[in-house]
C-alpha cells in the first residue's frame, strides 16, 4: 500500500499538466499529435535553438541541451502536447523528436514568435510589405465604414486574409 501511495504523489505532477491532442498555435496552424512542426532557424547565438530544450530524464537546469543549428529548415515530429501554466499564464509545451534518440520541449508560441517555428509571425506580413494581416484587415474595416467597399467585399477579403 505504501508503495502505491508513493507511486501517485510521484505521479501528481505529471497528471496535473493537461494533455491535448491538438492545439491552435499563434501562427493560425492548428496541431495535432503526430504532426511534422516545421522548423526555421536557432535563435541562439551559436545557431542552435532557444526555444528547444532537452532537460534529460532527470530535469536539472545545469544540463538543458538545445536543438542544434544542424536542424535548421527541418522537420520535428510532435509526440505529445501539453497545457501547463507558468507564472500565471497559460503556455501550450510540445515534445518533438527531430531524429535521433533525443526528445526535446518546446513552447510551441514562443518558437512561433522567434520564427524557430514555421511559419512564424514575420510570416504573416503581407506580400506587398504593407503590414501585418490584422493592420490589412483594420485598412479593410476602415474602407468599410467610409462606404469604399461593401460588407460583402470586406467579408470576403478578410476571409482570403486569413486563408479561410
């Protein structure tokens, strides 16, 4: 009895962290579980990636290893996604493996934000370089309420914006 007791207080941490088998990312994307993430470039001065980290089994801060600059405009396969919260605020972590033995942890939006993930928030800007999505859709809105463009226009160019 004793035994078991000690096996799940060892366990409460792990259960406590929500896992989900997909997840819409600040890019739009939504993931799933065996997904293939795409990935950019490290954001580390060596090249290699801040925001994937390998803490080994057992987690020590002295020992995190980051994904290699090697892995630069590969593919990383989502194993498991989880919601945890930190200082407050709710953050959505991925385990990958991008080849080899190695599994690492990612803050998936964080990656996002610092375009170690594909496609990223630069990746947004319009083509003509005028702006993000939401500033076109606000140029939009605008036109629409000076009477420029009908809300059927400003629907359908939101929705071709968004990639609806």
């Amino acid at each position: 009895m004793k035994k078991i007791l000690f096996f799940a207080v060892l366990c409460i941490p792990f259960l406590s962290k929500a896992q989900i088998t997909e997840y819409k990312a600040s890019n739009g994307i939504t993931y799933h579980v065996g997904d293939t993430l795409r990935l950019g470039h490290g954001t580390k001065s060596d090249g290699s990636f801040m925001y994937f980290e390998d803490h080994g089994i057992i987690p020590n801060p002295r020992s995190v290893r980051t994904l290699p600059k090697q892995f630069a405009n590969g593919g990383a396969v989502i194993k498991s996604m989880r919601k945890t919260t930190v200082s407050g605020i709710d953050k959505y972590m991925f385990s990958v493996n991008a080849g080899g033995p190695m599994r690492y942890t990612v803050f998936i939006d964080d990656a996002i934000d610092a375009c170690e993930v594909k496609p990223c928030k630069s990746d947004t800007a319009s083509p003509t370089g005028a702006g993000s999505v939401a500033d076109e859709i606000k140029k939009l809105k605008a036109l629409m309420d000076s009477g420029a463009i009908t809300k059927a226009e400003y629907e359908a160019q939101k929705k071709k914006l968004l990639g609806e």
